[in-house]
C-alpha cells in the first residue's frame, strides 16, 4: 500500500459513532433537520456553530444528554442566496428556544469529514477542549 493511501485510510474504532442529520450543501434539508429536532422534543442543550474559512458553516448539537448531533454544511455566509438566508433562520430559531450558540472555526478537513459522516472521536474532543 502507498504512503499517500495509507494516510486516507480511517480507523473504524477511532470514529465518533454520532448521529448525522441534513446534506452537504442543501440548505432546506439542513434546516428541516434542525426544526425536526426540536419539535419532535429533544432538548438541545448547546449549539456549536462550525465555521469554515471557506464560509461554509454546521452545527454539531448537543441533544438530550449530551448526544452529539451534527447537522452537515448546507450553510452558507458571505454573499446572498439561500446558505446564508438559512443560517440566518437557523440562529434564529435556536435563539427563539433559549439555546445557546458558541462558534468554532474549523479547517476544511473537518469539514469534509463531517460532511461524509466520519467524524473521529479526537475531532470531537479538539471542539470539547
């Protein structure tokens, strides 16, 4: 096996094992997700904005006891068009139920493997600590 294949290769026991809500760069479905959470009434205890550099932004939400729920990239800032106007909407509604936002910036690798579902749990305790 090459070096470079070797590198991209993941191990299954170092994966968060989390819940993934929402599609990459499809804002409504993102923000279907997070409006689902909530009426269905789970309680979201923190919001944790994920921001890019490329201005693209998630969600990780902690639900109910501590569950870690990330919602992937379908939002957007810096321009007009629908990825910022849901993020606008999504702020809104956490902010309507009283949870709290912190905002992490995040490189674009965290990104990627957020968005194909394969957080590993060192990523996840990066944004903890």
């Amino acid at each position: 096996m090459n070096q470079k294949h070797e590198e991209n290769v993941i191990n299954i026991e170092s994966l968060a094992g989390i819940q993934y809500l929402g599609m990459a760069g499809i804002t409504q479905n993102c923000l279907q997700a997070i409006v689902r959470l909530i009426h269905y009434g789970d309680r979201i205890n923190i919001a944790k904005l994920l921001t890019s550099k490329e201005h693209r932004h998630t969600f990780i939400l902690d639900v109910n006891d501590e569950e870690p729920v990330a919602i992937k990239s379908g939002f957007a800032s810096g321009y007009g068009g629908t990825g910022p106007k849901g993020l606008s909407v999504a702020l809104q509604i956490l902010c309507k139920h009283n949870i709290d936002i912190e905002e992490y910036e995040v490189d674009s690798d965290f990104m990627s493997r957020l968005d194909q579902s394969c957080l590993s749990r060192d990523d996840l305790e990066k944004l903890n600590n």
